[in-house]
C-alpha cells in the first residue's frame, strides 16, 4: 500500500482493526464441532486463501517475484505472526474469552520495553504513565481472574502469553523495517504467518470434524477477523510508533470482552470492568498528550 497516512487516519485504521481483531471470541463460541487445533488450521487456511486472492489482485501478480521473499526481516515476521495466529485460537479453546484478551494486554509493555532495548529511544514520561496505568489495570483483572477460576485456566493463559511475546518483537520489527530504505512489502508476511500456522497445526487437526456451519464461522474469522485486521494493522503501523500500536491493540482486550458478554454470555466480573476502565483512560491520556505534543 503505497497511499501515505495521516496519523489520525493510521489511529482509525488500527481501531477499526481491533474491532474485527475482538470478533474471535464470540465467534469461536458458534462453532460447535471443530475443536482446538482444527479451529486453528481452518481460520489460518481461511486466511492464507483470501490473502493471496487480494494480494495477487493488488499488485497484479508482482507480489509472487522470489525476490519479495528474500528479506530475512520477512520471514522474521512471518514467524510472528504464525505464533500469535496460532497461540491465540489454542488458548481461546482452553480458557474464557476474557482471560486470554487480559493475557494479551502485556503487549504494550513488553513492546515498549523492546523498543527501548533496540531501538535506544526514550519513550515519554506520558508513555511511561499510561503503560503503567494500563499494567494496573490489567493486573487487577488477571490476579481476579486467577482467583475465580482457581487456577484451572492457567494452561490457556500461558499459551495466551506467547502473543504478546511475539507481538512485540513484530511491531518493533515492523516499524524498523518500514524505515529501512529497501522500504520491503510486509504484506506477504502476514501469508507466511498464515501458512506455517497450517503446516504447524495440520497434523493435530485431523480427523477433521467441523460441519458446514463451522465451515462458514471459520471462513468469517478467517477473512474479516484475521486476513482484514491485520493488513490495516501493517498498514497504520507505517505511520504508529510500535508502542502506539500495541497500546491501541489493548482496546481489543474490552470490544472482546464486551462481545463475549452480550453475544455468548461470558458475563465479565466487576474486577474486569474496574480494570478495563484503567486501560480505556491510559490509552485516552497519552493519545490526548500525543495530540497536544504533536498540534502545541
């Protein structure tokens, strides 16, 4: 995508994304015969074909020169996203939406602590303040969480974590790439993703169960939940610094939350509304400070 953003048009681009991004949960609560990992291998499956349609489309073909595919970078990236493709659906089969959303929110965090590491930029004192404010909230809700569920769900969020540990060596890589002077097209790895996603999870999701309903709930995550989200999410990472995008990415934590609530009755307790609310007035705080740092 050639078409330079402005800020406020990468911010919405990346709402909009964690929008579709916060779908999964109650989604994955349609499906009734797919379970684990055959859930994981159709959505990535899903993925993959809608992404080469679109891409061969976008750029007539030139996407598919063997040279598009020779940046180390790439591949990199390619593994990040088949991790968080695929920890992501494991966990939300193993533990409540919420859980794994929460687990997720340690994003922010390890990818601001990154992209100090590699990068060597400080980040701002409001930064600062607002991932702290976040992590607050968000360890409320994982501590309550702990509690009510008695520890059964510990296996799900531990593969939960795994997302956030990839996520943040992908944005940080992302945005080290797209000031690179090659200017490489991280589009394709998005595919790659998808692709190792399903040579990693086809074997354990044989024999496939999932019946025709399954079939159109997966091709939806596949698609509008996966395929979508993530290429606005490349796309307004051009222009978003690698912590604004993965401090943005935490308002999946409460659309999923919110979704699994009133579609699939994962009623969410005061702890996590509590909490959430910390999130929302992090992310409202430092993109309010940004904005006056940017227009005073």
């Amino acid at each position: 995508m050639n078409i330079r953003l402005s800020h406020a048009q990468a911010l919405g681009l990346m709402v909009l994304a964690t929008l579709l991004w916060s779908i999964a949960g109650i989604v994955s609560r349609q499906i009734t015969q797919a379970q684990g990992f055959e859930v994981t291998f159709w959505r990535s499956f899903f993925n993959a074909l809608s992404l080469v349609i679109a891409l061969t489309l976008a750029t007539r073909g030139s996407v598919w020169h063997i040279t598009q595919f020779q940046s180390r970078s790439l591949w990199l990236s390619g593994v990040c996203w088949s991790v968080m493709f695929t920890a992501f659906m494991l966990a939300l089969t193993m533990t409540t939406v919420a859980n794994v959303l929460i687990t997720l929110s340690l994003g922010p965090l390890l990818t601001a602590l990154l992209h100090r590491v590699l990068g060597g930029q400080a980040l701002s004192r409001q930064t600062w303040c607002a991932i702290a404010l976040a992590a607050v909230g968000i360890g409320y809700i994982f501590v309550s969480q702990i509690q009510l569920d008695g520890g059964q769900h510990l296996k799900g969020m531990l593969v939960a974590v795994c997302v956030p540990v990839a996520g943040s060596v992908q944005w940080n890589l992302m945005k080290t790439r797209q000031q690179d002077a090659a200017q490489t097209n991280m589009l394709p790895a998005i595919l790659i993703g998808a692709v190792l996603s399903c040579v990693f999870t086809a074997p354990m999701a044989m024999p496939f169960q999932a019946n025709a309903q399954d079939m159109q709930w997966l091709a939806m995550l596949g698609v509008f939940q996966l395929a979508l989200p993530c290429t606005l999410a490349v796309w307004s990472s051009q222009v978003l610094k690698p912590h604004e995008v993965a401090l943005l990415a935490l308002l999946e934590v409460l659309f999923g939350i919110s979704w699994a609530w009133w579609g699939a009755g994962e009623a969410p307790a005061e702890a996590v509304l509590m909490g959430g609310s910390l999130v929302l007035l992090a992310l409202a705080g430092n993109e309010y400070a940004s904005w006056r740092q940017r227009n005073g």
